[in-house]
C-alpha cells in the first residue's frame, strides 16, 4: 500500500485552494521525467495556473485514451479533526483537503500510467493523463485545452472525479448545463415622497422575475422538451441586491440566478429567453434599463452509454457494482462533449460524492487501490480492441 500513498500525499500538500495549480502541473510533470516515450506540456490559462498534460506513447499507432482530473480545491473550511493539507492516514482513511475531491482520482490516474511505464507493458495507441485549472469555478483550464486544440485526436476520456454513492460505483455519463448570470437595473432615483419622479429598478425587476419564471416553468413543464435521463432545463433566481435607502426610489439593483439547462432545451434557446425579455422591457420608457452579463456557460452533456470505453470499464471493475448513472450537477463533460461527435467520455473515479467540499475529507484506501487496478486494467483492454 505504502507505494501508491506518496504521490496522493504530495498533491494533498500542495495548496491549490482556486488558485496555484502550476505547482501542482510541474510536479505531475517531474514524475514522468527520464522516460523516453512520454512528453509532457504545461498550458497557462492564467498567471500561476497551468494545465498539465501528459502523453504516453505506445509501441504501435492506436486509439488515444485519456485520464482527466482538475488540480484545484475549495476552501478547508473550519473545524478539521486532521490538518487539511498533510494526507494523515488512519486506518482505512486518509484525511486531507482534495483526498475525496478530486487528488485521488489524480493519484489513482498517474499511478496507473506510471505502473505501465514502469512495466514496461506494449500497448498500441496513447495513454494521456489531462490535468486541469479552475474547475471549481468556471471550468476554465477545459475549456482552453479544448478551445485551444491541446486534446485533438483524442478518442475517450475517463474523468476521475469521485462517484461512490448509495453503494454503487457509479459510472455517470451525463450532466445538465449551468448558466451563471447577472442582471443589472439601472433606473433613476428620487425621493420617496415623489416616485413619480424616479424610474424604480426594483420593481422593473420584480416584474422581469415573473415574466421569465412563467416562461421558464412553462419550460420545465413541457413533456416534448424533458430529458429522459437529466429531466427538464430548470430557473432559480437567486440574490438580489440594491436600494441605497428606505426613503428613496432605487436606482440600481443586481439580480443573480443559474438555469439548469439539457438538450432539448439548451443554453442557445435559455439565453434567448433572457434576451428577448430584456429586449422587450427596455422598449418601455417606464422602466429601468436591464443587461444580462453570463458569469459562467456550461453546456448539457450527454455521451454514449455502450461504447467502447464504458464497456472496459465495466470489464476492469467486474468486482464493482458499476451502474450507468445522469448528473443532474455539471462537471467537465460539458466541455469535453465538444471534441467530437463521436467523443467517448464516462466519469468514475474513487471517493464518496458525498464527503466532497466537506471538513474532514477523506478517502478510502482499499478503494482507491482498487481505482489504481481498475484504471491500468480499463487502459490496456480498451487499447488493445
């Protein structure tokens, strides 16, 4: 056991709280230092936060397989029992900021290319690990590695965040969309005792909420635009901030929510909703003026439930109770899901979803070096077929 501990331990003690992944990247890049068929390659997507991908070669041409994990973390919170950036093992456990969400699925990643190197295992094709910045927030460093044309050619991806839950080791193999949005009320103040003289941004507001969550729900509730497996694009207005006294009409106000979007009903047609409605209420003199501003745009995701990949994952983990699962969240799939059409992408990897972001964090270690089998197993089926 102890081998497969020190890689996970280190990426634990390097503090990648929404920020400094480069460290993490340039670590994971000195790990497969000496090796004459691999090249690896730092990709900035901001000051001090680089993607770091890892490319493997096989004795032959063949398909490309790659493992993703993102390198950031939330923050610890308070309260940890076990310092949160040390990997204190106990017993089964070991405790640390990330060990669950998600530096084991990395861990697990590295160890089964490195397992293979160090075997000196022929396969045919390429085995890649991606790892990735800002996923926390925003998804950023996957965006700009599929944007940028870094994961060309790239057959299947396997995403090593944790999927444990309610006994299963679930295989999840889609995810709804998430837009993050900001509207802005600029009206014109005036004093209370004479409304007549102001334009009231809050009410503008009040009225925009109930025009575009009857249109939204008129949306959910449609049959013909629900999702067999991720059920029907959602709206929740969330914060709403402005006003500067109680004496005076308000003049700016902020609005803020997040539509959970899939397929049938995606982020073109939920962005245009806003847009229209926006449009329509800024043709009234009366009112304040509204802008949308997208702080965040995740596309739906759905891939292929009998593919090639799927299929040796579910060889690899025979001793696993693997179940094809939705996300109703959104992860890294949504930007994947645009490499290709026939892109082949499945996320597992170990780790309870539940003690994700949680104090006390932690990760099974029997589980975890059943990911690290499963992972070189799952590899070199799927590159041989």
């Amino acid at each position: 056991m102890d081998k497969y501990l020190a890689i996970l331990q280190q990426l634990i003690q390097i503090k990648s709280v929404n920020d400094h992944e480069e460290e993490v990247a340039k670590y994971i890049a000195d790990l497969f230092k000496g090796y004459d068929n691999v090249e690896t390659e730092l990709i900035s997507s901001f000051p001090g936060r680089s993607n770091v991908l890892v490319k493997v070669k096989g004795t032959e041409k063949g398909k490309i397989l790659a493992f993703s994990g993102h390198l950031d973390v939330v923050e610890p919170g308070e309260g940890w029992t076990y310092p949160p950036f040390e990997g204190t093992v106990v017993g089964n456990k070991m405790y640390g900021l990330g060990t669950c969400d998600m530096k084991a699925g990395v861990a697990a990643s590295l160890y089964a290319l490195l397992d293979i190197l160090d075997a000196r295992t022929p396969f045919a094709g390429e085995l890649w690990f991606i790892g990735t910045v800002g996923e926390e927030i925003g998804m950023q460093g996957a965006k700009d590695l599929v944007d940028g044309g870094h994961l060309e050619g790239v057959d299947a991806i396997l995403i090593s965040e944790p999927t444990k839950r309610n006994g299963e080791n679930q295989a999840i193999f889609a995810s709804k969309g998430s837009i993050m949005y900001t509207i802005q009320a600029e009206g014109r103040a005036a004093h209370s005792s004479m409304p007549e003289l102001g334009i009231n941004a809050l009410t503008t507001l009040a009225d925009f909420i109930r025009r575009v969550q009857d249109q939204f729900d008129a949306v959910t509730a449609d049959p013909d635009l629900r999702n067999s497996n991720l059920g029907s694009t959602l709206n929740v207005f969330s914060v709403i901030e402005g006003g500067r006294q109680v004496n005076s009409v308000p003049d700016k106000v902020v609005l803020r929510g997040n539509t959970r979007t899939v397929p049938e009903f995606s982020t073109d047609p939920s962005i245009q909703l806003f847009e229209t409605a926006i449009a329509k209420n800024n043709q009234e003199p009366d009112r304040a003026t509204l802008s949308l501003q997208l702080d965040q745009v995740l596309d739906p995701a759905e891939a292929a439930t009998d593919n090639p990949l799927i299929q040796a994952l579910k060889r690899a983990a025979s001793d696993k109770n693997v179940q094809l699962r939705p996300l109703i969240g959104a992860c890294e799939l949504a930007r994947y899901i645009h490499l290709s059409a026939d892109i082949q992408l499945v996320v597992y990897g170990p780790g309870l979803t539940e003690k994700a972001h949680t104090v006390d964090e932690y990760i099974e270690l029997d589980e975890y070096l059943d990911t690290i089998r499963i992972f070189k197993d799952l590899a070199l089926d799927f590159l041989s077929r």
